[in-house]
C-alpha cells in the first residue's frame, strides 16, 4: 500500500490533498505544527475513508524536529509494511 506524507495537512489545501489520498488507498501521515485539535479532525476523516492515518507533529524549519518526524513516520510506515 503506498503511502504519503501530508505536510500542513490541518489547513485547507493540506486536508484537501489528505482526504484524495486517501480516497485513492494511500496510507497518510497526517502532518500539525500548532493545530493539533483540526489534524485530529483530518485523521478523523482519512480513517473514516478506510484508509490508515497517523498524526505527527512538527516544525519543518528546524533540522532536530524535522529529522524526528521523518524517523517516526519511517518507524510507523515500517510497522505496516
């Protein structure tokens, strides 16, 4: 099953490209910086497609965070494959 890492996926372009993968099978990570209580609502949403989910949160700018979501979404992608 592929699968897609959702960046921003608590905005509206980033739920919108959640949702469609999931539509089309794609296991979504379901990526926050602040808005933790709207990517839970994504992820909601992604599970509801029967799609598997998994929020993640982050701040991409910073190397230490981003390289520690990038680790725990290979750890979970691993667990599914």
């Amino acid at each position: 099953m592929p699968n897609v890492f959702v960046t921003g996926a608590s905005g509206t372009i980033g739920k919108g490209l959640c949702l469609e993968y999931a539509k089309r099978g794609y296991q979504v990570a379901v990526h926050y910086n602040r808005s933790k209580a709207p990517a839970e609502e994504v992820l909601r949403e992604v599970e509801a497609l029967g799609a598997k989910g998994y929020l993640i949160q982050g701040t991409f700018p910073r190397f230490p965070t981003s390289s520690a979501c990038l680790t725990k979404w290979k750890k979970k992608w691993a667990a599914w494959t």
